[in-house]
C-alpha cells in the first residue's frame, strides 16, 4: 500500500483520480509518468497537495490506471481500439496494453487475429515484422507499411525499382535494399521514414575511393549498430557491405571469392555468440546452393558448405531457406518439398542430414497449419514480439497470428 507522501492526485479531462508513484512506477521509466518523477520515483519537484492536470481522455486514462494497478486490461463497449491505443502511446503504455491483451509468444498457441489483403493486385515480396506490433510488405517496387492498428501507413515507393528486402531500424526507420537501374544510378540500399515514406539516406558504396551504383539484396542487422547486404555492381562490387547504422558510412566490404555467391546472397543471419555472418545463396536464384559464415575481423571464410558435387538426389540439393541455430551448433535448411535438413556446424562442408516430413510430424508443426485465409501457400513468414505474420504467395494478402492470454483459474 502506498504512504501518504506516496499519494498523487489527477484531473484528467475534469475527473479526479487518486494513486501512487508505486503504481505509477508500474509504467516503467520511459513512460509519460516516469518523466514526471525522479529516479528515486518521488515527485520531482515535491508537491504533494497538488493535483496534475492533463487534458485527455478520462475514460482511458481509468482503463490505463487499472491496468497498471491490476496487470489486467478490462476495456468498456463505449472505448474502441482505436481510442484506446491513440492514449497507450501518448502515455507510453502500447507495450504494457498489448502484453495484458496478448500473451507472450508461444508457437503452439498462436490463433488468427486478421487477415489483411493488400492494395495492389499480385503477390507479395517480403514481409517484415516492425518493433511496434506493425509491419511492411515488400510487393514489386512499393513497400506498405502497418502500424500496430494494422492501418496502412504512406507507401514508400521506389518507381519501378524492385525491393529485393526490407528491415527495421527502429519504428521510425525502415531500410530498403533495391535493384539497381542502369544508365541512372539508383538502386542499393535507403533509409526511409516509415510513418511519411520519404527518403532520409543513401547508402553508398565505395570501390576504389569512387562511388558506386549497386544492386542490393539480403539485409542482416547486429547489436553493435551495423548493416549488412549482400551486394553486386558492374565493377568488383560483388560481395557483403557493411554500414554504420549511426553515421550511414560504409565501414567494410567482404569481396566475393573465386567459385563462391556471396553478391547474390537470398539470406543474411547475424550470429551474435559465434561474431559471425551467414551468408546462403539458394535455389531458386542459383543452381547450386553455397553457404558461408564470414569473420569480419580477420577477413576470413570460417565455414563453409556447398552442394556442388554431391552425391545427393536433385531435388534434395535444392535448398531454398536456411537459418543457423546458435544453440545445437547448425543449421537448418529447406528444400522445395519443406523437408528439414541439418548441418553441423563443428564439420567444415559437412553432409546434411535430411529428415522427411513424414518423420517429423509428431515433433513439428507444418506451416499447412497456417494457411487459414484466402491466400493460399505462404511465402514469407516474420515474427516480432507477439505476432507472427504470414504473407501468401497467391494472393496479395498477409495474416496476423497472435498468443491468447492463458485462462484465469
């Protein structure tokens, strides 16, 4: 129970609310009510026996307030979605609303919560899950871009320029990766806003102390503020270029070796225990499927596997995903028929060892469990947070997954 100096009073909207800096404290530091205290969480300058008046909406600020003394979210019939998450982000609380409403990820729990078909005609690129419950989609040369509310935000067009990927900086950032155009030196990568879609930078590359005009392909971001892509140009710009996400300035280049795809890469995974880069090229865009982790601090190839020369069947050589698991040392890949293959980590062009589905349909969830909408196969998948998004190939439309909340006893 909060102390008497602990008390605080509101006037929101002309009604009276009474609480503490404890449950106030709930809302965390960053919050609209982290700034009205100090770091000890007392009023700062004291002013116990005033009443802070802020002009808003008092019904949400009810539902917020029980929120933070409670953990649960009880919203009246007369408070849409739309009202209440405008007042969770004035007062900094989106994320504390969406973890009462949605529980925490959990695969085996997911349930379909929208499906949301796009404003153009045709397939989609690419989906990208955003940091605040939103998300983009690549579709040709336009990007759409969602909020948390999935309402659609400017389009960020490249005109007539293909998006090859996508990824968020923050939830006002957004990077494109492009073809280049020849003859007009566009292409490569851009940071875009993603409330507005205007361009806010270009991200160059240099070769021999002379800029460049490059196609850019898979993106990768690390926890040290770095890009990664996958690039090619009409000179030697063929291999991964590295940025500095704070000051846009190209920071290294990894050049491709001889009988080796890296400028052509489908997928870039940063490994953060291993200090590495995945770089996969697969089928479709290459016959043979090449996969690297590149050490940038000493410039060197650390592993590498290749189906070049393999003994295996045509149609299990054709992997079309891969993504490293850190934890068992391996990775996991995919081929058109989606069944699993591993490879060890620990063995320098090791085999794979394939596992049908047939086999693992008593320990693995297919994505056929997801086709739910009108869609129908899906192409691209993302998680962020508590959603996982899911693009369909035959239809321009994406479906949201989300966790419901366990039931109370």
């Amino acid at each position: 129970m909060g102390i008497s100096k602990d008390r605080i009073k509101f006037n929101v909207g002309g009604r009276l609310f009474e609480t503490t800096a404890t449950t106030l404290a709930n809302a965390g530091r960053d919050s609209f009510f982290g700034a009205l205290f100090d770091d000890e969480w007392n009023l700062s300058p004291p002013s116990e026996d005033s009443i802070h008046f802020i002009d808003r909406n008092s019904d949400c600020f009810s539902v917020l307030l029980d929120l933070l003394r409670t953990g649960d979210l009880n919203v009246p019939a007369n408070i849409t979605e739309r009202l209440l998450h405008r007042e969770a982000s004035f007062y900094g609380l989106l994320d504390h609303v969406r973890a009462a409403k949605w529980g925490p990820f959990d695969g085996n729990r997911l349930r379909l919560s929208d499906s949301v078909k796009g404003s153009a005609p045709g397939d989609g690129t690419a989906i990208r899950a955003g940091p605040d419950g939103g998300c983009c989609v690549a579709h040709g040369s336009v990007v759409h871009v969602y909020d948390w509310m999935l309402e659609e935000h400017s389009p960020i067009n490249l005109d007539y320029q293909r998006v090859n990927d996508v990824g968020w900086i923050d939830s006002d950032n957004i990077v494109l990766s492009a073809c280049e155009r020849l003859g007009r030196g566009e292409g490569g990568m851009g940071l875009f806003s993603s409330s507005s879609g205007d361009l806010r930078y270009k991200f160059q590359v240099c070769h021999e102390n002379q800029v460049k005009s490059y196609t850019a392909g898979a993106l990768s971001f690390s926890p040290d503020y770095k890009i990664f892509s996958s690039c090619k140009g009409r000179s030697n710009e063929y291999g991964i270029g590295v940025w500095d996400q704070i000051t846009g300035k190209q920071t290294d280049f990894f050049y491709e070796s001889p009988g080796w795809s890296l400028g052509d890469a489908d997928k870039l995974q940063w490994l953060n225990g291993k200090n590495c880069l995945l770089v996969a090229t697969l089928f479709p865009r290459k016959d043979n499927c090449y996969i690297s982790l590149l050490d940038f601090r000493d410039k060197n190839m650390v592993w590498s596997w290749s189906d070049i020369g393999s003994p295996m069947a045509i149609d299990e050589k054709r992997v079309r995903d891969a993504i490293a698991m850190e934890d068992s040392n391996s990775i996991c890949v995919v081929n058109e028929f989606e069944d699993l293959g591993f490879i060890d980590l620990r063995m320098y062009g090791g085999s794979v060892r394939w596992s049908s589905r047939s086999k693992l349909m008593k320990n693995w969830v297919l994505t056929s469990r997801l086709r739910r909408s009108y869609g129908g196969s899906i192409c691209d998948f993302s998680i962020g947070g508590d959603r996982l998004f899911a693009l369909h190939c035959e239809e321009n439309v994406f479906d949201v997954w989300e966790t419901p909340p366990p039931p109370i006893i």
